[in-house]
C-alpha cells in the first residue's frame, strides 16, 4: 500500500493511497480462511468448504469489507503519524469508480482540511468584573404574591356570575331532545372564561346566580372528537348549585406547605435563593462575553474555511427566521449570507477552537452525569415522548457532541474564570437588566 501527498496549500490537505490487486486478494484470502471454520455448505461438512468455493460464493461481499477496512486504516494510520486533525468528513473517492472491477488496483483520493495548531494563549492578565445581585424585599414579596394566585382559591360571593368566577353547577345535554353519553354531570366547578367547554357555552352562564336553572344552547364543532356530536346542536339544562369568586391564597405557612416547604420562612429563603440563581446566570452571560471578547485577541491562526462558511450559512439562516417567525419550515428563498455573518462566523470559530484546545490541554471532561441531565433538559421539550429522546440520543452520536459542546465551553470558561482577577460588584436589578440589554444589542 502507497500512500502519495497530492496537496499541502494552508489546511488543505489530499492524499492518494494505492491498494494493490495483491494486496486486496491476500486480505481477502485471510479473511475467509478465519471464516472458514464455521462456514457450512451443502455437500461439504462443517469447515471444510474449499477455498475456491468460498471465494466464488462470499468473494464480492468479503471484498468490499476488505476495501473498506484497508481505507479505513491507511487513513487512521496517516492521522496518527500526521498528527492531522480533520476539520470535518474527509471527503473520500475512488479512481474508476463503477468501472472498477477485480484485478485492478484500488486508488483512493482523500481530501480535507486540517485542524490548525493553536498558539499558548497567555491568560495571566484576564480581568473579569462580576456582577451580583441581591433579591430585594419588594422583589421577594412580589414573587410570593405570584404564587399566591397560581394557588388561587375560590369563595362563595353573593350576586350573579362574572367571568373568572367559578360556577358550580349540574348539568343534562341533549341533542335532537335526546339525552347523550358524556354530556351529564353533578356538581361541576366550572371556571367561566377558561375555554374548558365548548365554544359559546361558558358565556352563557355569565350572569347566573345560585339556585337558576338556565338552558345552554351551543353547537358542537364541525371537528369535534365524537363523530355523533360534530357540527349537531345541542341543549344544556344546568341548574347552579353555587358561584363563587376567586381569591389569592393567603401568604402563609399554609401556602408555603402546598409548594412542599415546611413553613413561610423556608419558602420565602427558595424563594430569595431561586431570585438571585437568575440574576447570578443573568451575570455570567455578560462575565463570560468580557472573557470572550479578552480571548479573541489574544491568539492568531488560520481558520478551516469550511468551519466559517458552515457557521456563518448557520448564523444567516437563524437571523432570517428570527426576521421571518412566520415560516417555521425550510421551504424559503436561499438565503445569502454577508460580510457581517463571515466576520462573525470567524470569531466563533476562532473561539470554539481555541476553547477546545484549552480544554483539551486542562484534560477537562463532560462527565456522564453532566450528559444525562442535559438529556433530561432537552427531553422535557417533549412531552410523552422523552424515553423516545432518551433512546434517539443514545443511537445518535452527533447528537450527543450537541449536547456536550456547551457543557464543554462552559467548563472551560469556568476554569479560565476560576484562575483569572475576578472583582465582584454589587449592582442593583436594574442595572443589570441593563448589561443584559446592552448584551443583545451587540
């Protein structure tokens, strides 16, 4: 086997690599001698199969594994004795292609682009400003409240039924004066204004009061579930049992036990602690774009120009649908990318390489466990169907480098953050709103 350099220009590399017909033939050869113990064919017993019949029968199929294999380790040898990182997929052909046959020899092209060595960036000097926040009162107070009314309780009040009330009420459905199946119930808290029934019914009965009967005509959806009942008018005979208005929970220990705290102190600490978790990942973006925007000039090397076009064809395609929320699809005009997405396309890539060297050389890991609760992140995205998830990410190894790349740079960031001149600040709610802002405006 012969392996020939057909090109060296920047990071562009090529390489040919000749296999000859001998070469091939003896692989095979030895291939089907290993088999040949377990082979069984009419006429002949167990493992006693004459090679010449073996190779007539299992040639072709034990040639193109035996092609494969030989590819496969001439290119893995050439990268371990290179050093080569391949940007991304060698491209691999064939000379002669469909016109090949057995015989001749086989004579591989490889093209890529190579990973670039990244210079040692010196990071004495990183300076960082840490932005921290403090939960207010108010702020604690407020978030209290919130969950006050998503406990919401109902009381009963005199008067008639407003929308947002709870009316409590036995019902009979009809169709063509005839009673149907699912269309009863007795004391049914209904809450008007929540869309539960179907459409025009829960108008209806605002501006009932405890102890009316009223009759509630509506007409079932044209696609509505039950085929018996799309598109048929119906009558409700509903007697109202009580009204009752809506109330916010008390804030007390009482609330604090529906929400699994032991009292209202307990909650209101969770409540404080989870009030500045926000603001603390609020005040790493902006700390981490500072260490970005330091990283970016502090190393020069030459880019895979296949990695920039990628990411800014990446970058040009998410600007347009944020311009464009509409078209959820891919159905749209090609979509042109730049100088704007190139420049940009370039910093991040320059950035993710040389966060990948970093981490490589600091031998940081992505643990399993890290793994698994981004899996679990992403898997509550889909409802119903996380095991389905859970099983798509252990057959799809792409997808689970998706995963772990931004575990990755965020373990790297921290560490570089972890050995830098960190000078903490303490700044209000509203100033750091600001820095958010002025964040997404870059």
């Amino acid at each position: 086997m012969q392996v020939t350099e057909t090109l060296n220009e920047g990071l562009k590399r090529g390489y040919q690599i000749t296999i000859t017909a001998a070469q091939l033939d003896e692989k095979v050869n030895a291939k089907l001698k290993e088999a040949q113990p377990e082979i069984e064919m009419k006429g002949f017993r167990k493992g006693k199969v004459p090679m010449a019949m073996l190779k007539k029968q299992f040639g072709p199929k034990v040639l193109g594994e035996a092609m494969q294999e030989t590819v496969d380790a001439a290119m893995n040898d050439h990268f371990e004795t290179s050093g080569d990182r391949p940007a991304a997929q060698p491209d691999v052909k064939m000379d002669g292609g469909e016109d090949w046959k057995e015989g001749d020899d086989v004579i591989v092209n490889i093209t890529y682009e190579a990973l670039p060595t990244i210079p040692d960036a010196d990071l004495s000097d990183v300076k960082l400003e840490k932005l921290v926040v403090k939960a207010s009162d108010a702020e604690v107070n407020e978030a209290l409240e919130n969950l006050a009314k998503t406990a919401q309780n109902f009381e009963t009040k005199d008067g008639v039924a407003a929308d947002g009330d709870q009316v409590v009420f036995d019902f009979l459905g009809k169709v063509d004066n005839e009673p149907f199946d699912g269309g009863a119930a007795e004391d049914y808290p209904l809450v008007l204004g929540s869309g539960s029934f179907i459409p025009g019914f829960e108008e209806q009965l605002v501006g009932v009061k405890a102890g009316e009967e009223k009759n509630v005509e509506v007409t079932f959806p044209a696609e509505y579930g039950a085929e018996n009942l799309a598109g048929k008018a119906a009558v409700f005979e509903c007697t109202i049992k009580d009204v009752k208005a809506p109330a916010d929970a008390a804030i007390d220990d009482e609330l604090a036990k529906k929400f699994g705290s032991e009292d209202l102190a307990a909650l209101t600490a969770q409540v404080t602690e989870r009030l500045e978790g926000e603001y603390a990942g609020a005040a790493r973006a902006i700390m981490k774009r500072a260490l970005l925007d330091q990283l970016d000039g502090k190393v020069s090397f030459e880019l895979p120009p296949s990695l920039v076009e990628a990411e800014a064809n990446q970058i040009a395609h998410q600007l347009w649908h944020e311009e464009n929320p509409e078209v959820e699809g891919h159905d749209h005009p090609e979509i042109e990318t730049t100088e704007e997405h190139t420049t940009l396309a370039e910093r991040r890539v320059r950035l993710g390489l040389l966060l990948a060297d970093l981490g490589q050389k600091q031998e940081i890991q992505v643990t399993d466990a890290e793994l698994t609760q981004a899996v679990m992140t992403q898997a509550r995205q889909y409802p119903g169907q996380e095991q389905q998830f859970f099983e798509f990410v252990q057959q799809n190894p792409q997808m689970r480098q998706q995963l772990q790349a931004p575990i990755f740079e965020d373990k790297v960031v921290d560490w570089i953050a972890s050995n830098a001149d960190v000078t903490e600040k303490e700044v209000s709610k509203a100033d750091l709103e600001k820095a958010v802002e002025a964040l997404d405006e870059e």
